[in-house]
C-alpha cells in the first residue's frame, strides 16, 4: 500500500494534515489489504487465507508477474466498484453528521470521488468503516488545513495582495 498523499505533498502538509494521514495509515496497514479481501475464492477465518483462488495461486497458476498483477487489479476493480457507491454514501453520511453544513463540508463531499477512487488505486482497505472515517479525516483536514504557504481560506478577492490597474474599489 502507498500513502494516498505524495511525499512532495506530505513535506508541505500541515500538522493536522500529517496527523490525520498517519492515524489513517497506520490503521490501513494493521488490516488486510483490498486486493486480499477482493480475491475471488478467498475465504478468510480468523484472518488467515484458507481457500485461494487457483487462478491466481502461482504456485497452480505461475504466469508473468505481469499477469498476476493485471488479474489483481482486474479483480479489485470489480468489488471496488460493485461497492463504491455505497461507501461513498457512507462518507457522505458521515460528513454531513459530524461536521457542520459549512463550505469545507461541501469542498469535500465534492471531492469525496477523486479521494475515494486515489484510496482504492493506492490500496487502501476502504471495505472497512473505520478506514472510510479517517479517510474522511484526512479529506476535511486536506480542505481546511491544507499546505504550508497556501491559503485555504477566504474568497479569490479577499486573499488579493496585488493592486488592480484603475485602483479597484475606487479610493
């Protein structure tokens, strides 16, 4: 799995934003990714693989890596997607409950697609509610917070420090 943020980003973060990147990431990476989760065949008891799918088992099926990795991704993209909606309704939920009805609140309901769809391709475990709150943590800090040097705030004309040619307002 990696991070949804690129390092690029994360060196621009601001604490709250890092903060709430490293509490989603570090409880992704206590639970078993999506691609395990999505397999078709698998069986999971007590967190351990019992049934693989033989397609995929290289051992029964050894193919290219390449091949594994496109059937891997194949796979996760169908229960990804079979259930996207749902748990981008579960986010939007979530938002709109906890959070006030405010312009960051709708930044990121807007957003809730591209974030989710970044989750999935970076393999987060999304199919876990949990991992969807924090998730939803991150977007609303990404809105609010935001980088070092950029303003997330205020309106285009309210954050100008220039000067208009003409004087603008009238003096």
């Amino acid at each position: 799995m990696r991070s949804i943020l690129s390092s690029s980003q994360y060196s621009r973060a601001k604490v709250p934003l890092k903060m709430a990147l490293n509490a989603l990431n570090q409880k992704a990476r206590s639970m078993p990714g999506l691609s395990v989760v999505a397999e078709p065949g698998r069986v999971q008891r007590n967190g351990q693989a019992v049934v693989v799918n033989p397609r995929f088992d290289p051992l029964l099926n050894p193919g290219t890596p390449q091949q594994r990795a496109a059937y891997q991704m194949d796979y996760v993209q169908t229960y990804s997607d079979a259930r996207k909606r749902e748990w981008r309704d579960h986010m939007e939920r979530h938002i709109r409950s906890t959070f006030e009805w405010a312009t960051p609140t709708s930044d990121a309901v807007r957003s809730l697609d591209r974030w989710l769809g970044d989750a999935i391709d970076c393999g987060y475990p999304v199919y876990d509610a949990d991992v969807r709150k924090l998730l939803c943590g991150v977007i609303l800090m990404e809105r609010t917070e935001g980088y070092v040097n950029e303003d997330t705030t205020g309106t285009q004309m309210g954050n100008f420090r220039g000067e208009w040619r003409g004087g603008g307002f009238g003096k």
